[in-house]
C-alpha cells in the first residue's frame, strides 16, 4: 500500500485535492460551491471512517452516524456549558466518540453479519430516543441551537472549508496508515476468515474493537464543528438513518476496503444527492434516485468503482503477458538445503516442563443429542508424531477443535506443557505453541501465498498492531519457510490460485511462521495427489527432526503407520485404543471397526 501511494495512481487523487484546496481563492463568490463541497468533504469523512471497520474487517455498521450525531451533542452541550464555540471542541467529539464506540464496540462486535447490521440499526435509533428524552442535557425534541461563530458573516463558509478539508485529509491519513498497518492486515484476515484468523494468532476481539473505535473517531470529530455549521442540533437530524445509508452507498459506490474508494464515493453521493435535491426536490425524490444508484452499484459493480476499474486495467495488462503456469512436479522438489531450525524453534527455553507436551483429560462435547467426543484421555508425547484415527464421524475434527479453543469442551481438560489451557483464547494457544491446520484448508483466498506467510502472529502487542505489514523479519522468515517447503515459486500468486494440495502446504507453511511447539495435522493427505503425499511426508519428518511435535488426523493409514510413534483409535466419540503402530496394526477391534482385512496390503506398499 505504501508503494501504491508513490505510484502514479496517487498522484491523481491528490492533484484533485489540491485543485479542491484552492477553489475559496480561485473562485471568489463561491459559498454555494463550498457548501457543496463541505458536504462532500463531511461525506468522505464519514465513509473512510465506516471503511476502517466496515470495508476492511468486513462488520458492515448500518447506524454508524451515531458518531457523528454524539460528535454533534458533544460540541453543542459543552460549547454552551463553556461558552466557547463548538468546533474548537472537535478533539472532545472524537474522544466521546472513541469512548463510546469502545464500549458499545465491544458489545456489539460479539454478534456478526445480518445481526451485527441490525443492532448497529438499533443502536442508532436508541441515541436518537437517549436525545430526545434526556431534555435537560439536550433539550429534547426541540434540540439544541448552536450560535456562529463570531467570524461567519465576515468569512461565511470559507474557515468551515478548511476545518473540514484538513479533517478530511488527516481521516485519509489515518486510513492509509491503518491499511498500511499489522492492525489493517489482520482486519483484512478477519473477513476472510474469523476462525482462521484466531488460530493463527490474531487476536479478533483486539483488532475488530480497535478498528471499530478507530472508526468513530473522524465522525466524532467532524460531528463538534458540523452541529455549529448547521447552526442546529436536534435528535432526528443528528442521528439520521439517512446520512448512514448515504454514508454506506458512497463507500459501496466507490470501493470499499481501498483507501480512495471512499474518497471518490463521498463526492459522488454527495454530489448526487445535491443535483437530486435542485432536480428532483422533495426527500421521497432524492431517496428514490439514491436508492437507484445503489442498487445499480451493487448490480454493475459490487466491488465499487475504484476496484472494478483498476481491475479491469489489471486485467488487461495481464492478457498480455504470459500466465505463469504452476508446474505440480516442481513442488515436489524439497530445497533441502534450507536450515529450519532456526526459522522455526521456538527458543529453547520456551518450556521446561519434562511431561507431555499435551494432554486431554475426560474431554465430552456434545451438540444438540450428539455426543461427538464422548469422555477422551490422550496424551502427546514431546517430540513424538502421534496419530489419531478412526472412521468419519468419529470426532476427530471435533476433539481439535477442543483442542484449539475452537469449541469449549462441555466438561473436561486440556492441558500445554502441564499448564491448563481449557478456557484459553483460540489465539492466546497459537502464541503458547498450538499450531493447527484445517481439514479443508483455510487460507486467506484474496491474499498472496506471502501475505498469507506473514499474516500469522507470534504475540499481541500495541507496537506490532502499529508496525508496518512486511516490518521486522517476517517477510525474510516466510521467503525462508516457503524455500523449505518448495513453494518459494508461488509467492507472489494468489492462493486461491493454488491447487488443493498446494494450498494444504502453504497452510502448513503459514502455522510454521508462529514457531510452533506442536502442529496438529487435520487430514493433510486427502485430496492431495501422491507427489504431494511423499513430499508432506518428508517434510513432517524434518520438522520432527527440528524438535517439532506433531498429532496428524488422517485416512491414509499407510502413512500414518509409517510416520507415527503412538496412534490412537477413536471410533464413535471415543478411544477404541492407544498403542503403537504394529500393535494398531494387529489389534482385531480396530480392524473390524475401522482398517478392513485389507489393510496389511497396504501397509507392506509404503
Ligand atoms: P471426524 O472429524 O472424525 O470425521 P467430526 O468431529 O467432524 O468427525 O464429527 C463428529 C460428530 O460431531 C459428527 O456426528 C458430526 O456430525 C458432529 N459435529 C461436528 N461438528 C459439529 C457442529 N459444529 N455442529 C453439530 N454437529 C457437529
Ligand atoms: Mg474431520
């Protein structure tokens, strides 16, 4: 994104705005024309902000001009307590703003999709009821008048201009730096994939409530000097549904997730909602023509103005150069050369427990009348490949997802390095060691193979939140795992574009970047071609050999016998039998259960 900013592609933007800085002077009776661009100004504002929580993490909040409307309180109550003017009070409009999207934020953020857009509906209207019945605060129905400034008639709109101008380009700033951030990567991973994102060590509650109460701030801001632009604050306008359907449509319209998209959005809707009013009149008509616009965006272009074009430019270049054709054998080629230890250790003093590396004890989970994992012991030996099989249904996914915090157990424990983790967050495990791939894998599809790589996060901490998306030595770690992992070919592509068994290595590629102290395995053979079986072998042996401890869910019994130290049995929810392979092998419950008489065949293949 940094780099996007220094292509020419940025250099129109900002020559646009420079000509936009210039109109009050080049343009000497202009109120009219300010008026119009204040909005605008005020628009853009309002749809950058809506981006950080709604474009980039993909929580899209349908009542977000409630900030905008406690921004507007904010000024007008305490400018006349004080007896200052409102908008010298935009910083406490932005902090109110920030206060109250933090706790309400951290509320509402638990729900998702359809019933997050409602509550965030509901959420409006309630400050639109809070306005209305607190009448010695806020006067009520009959709202608040904010006197002018004393400078208005003097200088009209033109020091308004400015105000809004400068708020417009610092809320630009602050969304180029969020996108720019591990904070806006990981927001991005988040609406790829919530759980994914947890399990690989972001923390979601963190990220979502931060970019939430990120997103307040420019509407709080703006709201302190806007209530005193219109001279009036009252409930039904401060807190209109209206400005945040509008506010909606210009990020939809141009772009959302991208730092101009919005920009552009603000001055189409703005404008079109001006050119509805002269045209048409009436609100019924403009609602009638914006809604027009809206549902032809989402028909002709749902991914927004800005991202249709520079896709379509993309597209073009692209026909004509060659497509890279990704060769499946070449995969299968391992750079043995490539040192792991020391890109994927965890540091030696990590634990100094002598026990199990894991441990499940009397774990039950049940859903509706299904008991899926009924009463399991396990343990996982430090330094072992251990097995868990058992027929589809059995509850192996499930007894993972116990493991990994994805479920909470109904009743019973699990235990790291001797340390109980039971009620441990999915991400706070990544960081303690737990390393896990999916069974369908999940990676992020709208991202490269290397922003995959280095989207996974050994801690939490402000100052990585606040770091630049490739800074410090991810970015070299990734290069060198994938290397290890003969991927390196495939960094630049989009996962997406993988085959199934490639993309099953890049997601275990992305668990090495935490430096795990265990890797749980979910089906890594299924559905990959055999090629990619022997290399997935070899490379589990490596890691195995670097110190690594691995539990592996898998069909392919072969490999499982061939790999594993201790397999254990499960069938129908519980362990049917631990022991070693041969003894697995042998035993008569688990042939009748699960391997079939033909299973010796096979063994003897590998
Ligand atoms: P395996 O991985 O061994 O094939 P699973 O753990 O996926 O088995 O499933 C075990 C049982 O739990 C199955 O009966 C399955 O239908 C049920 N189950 C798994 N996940 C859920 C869920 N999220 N909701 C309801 N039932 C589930
Ligand atoms: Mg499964």
């Amino acid at each position: 994104m940094i780099e996007k900013l220094k292509k020419p592609s940025a250099f129109v933007p900002l020559a646009l705005l420079a000509v936009v800085a210039v109109i009050p002077f080049v343009l000497p009776d202009s109120q009219y024309e300010e008026a119009i661009l204040i909005t605008c100004f005020l628009f853009v504002i309002m749809a950058s902000g809506w981006n950080l929580i709604s474009g980039l993490a993909g929580y899209v909040s349908l009542g977000h001009s409630v900030y905008l409307g406690i921004g507007m309180y904010t000024g007008a109550i305490l400018g006349k307590l004080w007896g200052v003017d409102a908008m010298w009070l935009m910083p406490l409009g932005a902090l109110m703003a920030a206060l109250v999207a933090m706790v309400i934020g951290f509320i509402v953020l638990r729900t998702r999709s359809h019933a997050f857009v409602i509550i965030t509906i509901a959420v409006l209207l309630s400050f639109q009821l809070l306005a209305a019945n607190l009448k010695p605060l806020t006067g009520g129905a009959d709202g608040i008048v904010v006197p002018p400034p004393s400078w208005a008639f003097e200088l009209g709109n033109t020091p308004y201009y400015y105000i809004f101008f400068v708020l417009m380009l610092l809320t630009i700033a602050l969304s180029a730096f969020v996108m720019n951030s591990r904070l806006g990567a990981g927001l991005v991973a988040i609406r790829n994939d919530e759980g994914k994102a947890a399990s690989i060590g972001i923390n979601t509650t963190l990220y979502k409530v931060t970019a939430y109460t990120l997103s307040a701030i420019p509407f709080g801001a703006a709201g302190a000097v806007y209530g005193q632009y219109l001279s009036f604050v009252n409930p039904l306008g401060a807190f209109a549904i209206l400005t945040s359907v509008y506010l909606v449509l210009a990020a939809l319209i141009g772009g959302r997730a991208t730092l101009w998209g919005p920009v552009i959005g603000g001055f189409i809707v703005a404008i079109a909602n001006e050119v509805s009013t002269v045209v048409a009149g009436g609100v019924s008509a403009r609602v009638l023509i914006m809604g027009l616009v809206l549902v032809l965006t989402v028909m002709f272009m749902p991914a927004g103005l800005l991202p249709t074009i520079s896709n379509r430019i993309k597209r073009n270049k692209e026909s004509k150069s060659a497509v890279k054709f990704i060769d499946q054998a070449a995969i299968a080629k391992q750079n043995d050369d490539v040192q792991i230890d020391n890109i994927i250790a965890r540091s030696k003093s990590a634990s100094s427990y002598a026990g199990p590396i894991l441990e499940v004890k009397g774990i039950v989970k049940r859903f509706g009348g299904v008991t899926a994992v009924n009463n399991v012991d396990l343990t996982v030996e430090r330094g072992s490949i251990t097995g868990l099989i058992g027929p589809n249904g059995s509850g192996k996914t499930t007894l993972f997802n116990c493991m990994t915090g994805t479920f909470r157990p109904d009743s019973g424990q699990v235990l790291l390095d001797g340390v109980d983790i039971t009620g441990d967050q999915v991400w706070t495990r990544a960081h303690e060691g737990l390393g896990r791939t999916f069974q369908i894998t999940r990676l992020f599809k709208s991202m490269t193979v290397l922003d995959n790589l280095v989207a996974p996060l050994e801690k939490t901490s402000a100052r990585q939140m606040v770091a630049g998306r490739y800074s410090g030595d991810e970015v070299d770690r990734a290069r060198e795992v994938l290397d290890f992992m003969g991927l390196g070919q495939f960094e630049k592509q989009n996962a997406a574009a993988l085959s199934f068994g490639q993309q099953k290595l890049v997601e275990l590629a992305q668990i090495l970047m935490l430096r795990p102290s265990i890797i749980l395995l979910d089906e890594p053979a299924s559905g990959i071609n055999p090629t990619l079986i022997g290399k997935l072998a070899s490379v589990i042996k490596r890691l195995n050999d670097a110190g690594t401890t691995v539990l592996i869910v898998e069909h392919n019994i072969p490999l499982v016998l061939s790999l594993c130290d201790t397999v254990h049995v499960l069938a129908a929810g519980e362990i049917l039998l631990s022991g070693t392979p041969d003894e697995v092998r042998n035993d008569p419950q688990v042939i009748e259960a699960y391997l079939g008489p033909d299973h010796l065949l096979e063994a003897d293949n590998v």
